[in-house]
C-alpha cells in the first residue's frame, strides 16, 4: 500500500473542498484503523476532501487506486468504510455544465481503477460476513460489470451465485435488478 500511496503527489491534487494533501494520511489510518472510531473518523476525513453533491474531482482517481489498496491491508474496523468509499466513486459523475470546477477528472479513469479491486469484491460478497461489506460489493461488482465489458458476464455470473447465498436472502432484488442492468447492457452492446 506504501508503493501505492507514494506514487501519487496529493498535495498537488484538487479535492471538493480544496487540496487533497490530507488525503495520503486518511488513507493510511483508514486502513490500520484499530478501532471502529478510528475507522469512521478517518472515512469522514477522505469524504469531507473528496466528496461535493455526488461529483468527482482531480483526487478521486487516485483515491480509488489508493482505496483497492487500502482493501488487502484493511482493518476488520474498516472493510465496510473503504467499499462504501468506493461505491461513492463508482458513483459519481463529471459535472456537464463545468466538468473542470474540481479540476480534471475522468469517470473513467476512476472505474478502471475501480475495476482493479473487482476479485476482492467478489470475495468479499463471497465469504464476507459484514452485511454493508456486502452489499457494497454488489453495487462494485455492478458498476464494474457496466464500465468494463470484459468484467460483464463475470459480473452476472458472480452476481446470479450470490442469490444462492443464504446470508444474502435479503438482497435479492438488488441482486437480480442488478443482473437485469448488467443484461440489459449486455444486449444493448450486440
């Protein structure tokens, strides 16, 4: 996670709310959270940096990166936290009208590394025993499904095992609405 985290130069990164320098630090007391309060103290931290009315900015794609990171060093503490993180970026959007207004940002970019974490998703959903963990993961694998056509049909595979789950009895609508958007797409591409 340290290579990861040096690789990018926050201070000169644009957040929502001004620098994203604070960023590199939150990331790693978000990982090594000891206690749950650590965990949400340090989540707050990132969201008050980075996130503005669901739009994306300059640091989101680097805190994505640094977030897939944050998932194989995580604190049980702060699993749920750095997903849910995530699925606020996959998310968000590019503003239309001013797309620059939280410097240059791509959706796309932010998926791709979005997309890089997609095997601890489908872990996660898999054998996670954190009920916001998982359904995070859902929302992940969705949205990875949607921007990377070759994640699609893996998507939909993982996505229709997770419905014989029986932890999961109680996200099945979000399950099969989301193998019917992922389908939907799928035949929208032929």
């Amino acid at each position: 996670m340290e290579f990861e985290l040096g690789r990018h130069t926050w201070a000169s990164l644009q957040g929502a709310h001004g620098e994203a320098r604070l960023l590199e630090t939150a990331l790693r007391e978000l990982a090594e959270a000891g206690s749950r309060e650590a965990a949400e103290a340090a989540a707050g931290r990132v969201q008050r940096v980075v996130f503005a009315q669901g739009l994306l900015c300059e640091a989101s794609v680097a805190l994505a990166s640094g977030l897939v990171h944050c998932l194989w060093h995580r604190s049980e503490q702060s699993e749920d936290l750095i997903l849910g993180l995530l699925s606020d970026i996959s998310a968000g959007t590019v503003d239309e009208n001013d797309p620059e207004v939280f410097g240059p940002v791509s959706g796309e970019l932010c998926m791709a590394e979005i997309c890089l974490g997609f095997p601890a998703y489908v872990e996660i959903l898999e054998t996670g025993s954190n009920t916001d963990s998982r359904t995070a993961c859902i929302d992940l694998i969705l949205m990875c499904g949607l921007s990377n056509p070759a994640l699609r049909e893996r998507s939909i595979f993982f996505l229709e095992n997770a419905l014989r789950l029986d932890a999961l009895t109680g996200h099945r609508d979000v399950l099969t609405a989301s193998i019917d958007e992922l389908r939907q797409e799928a035949d929208s591409c032929q």
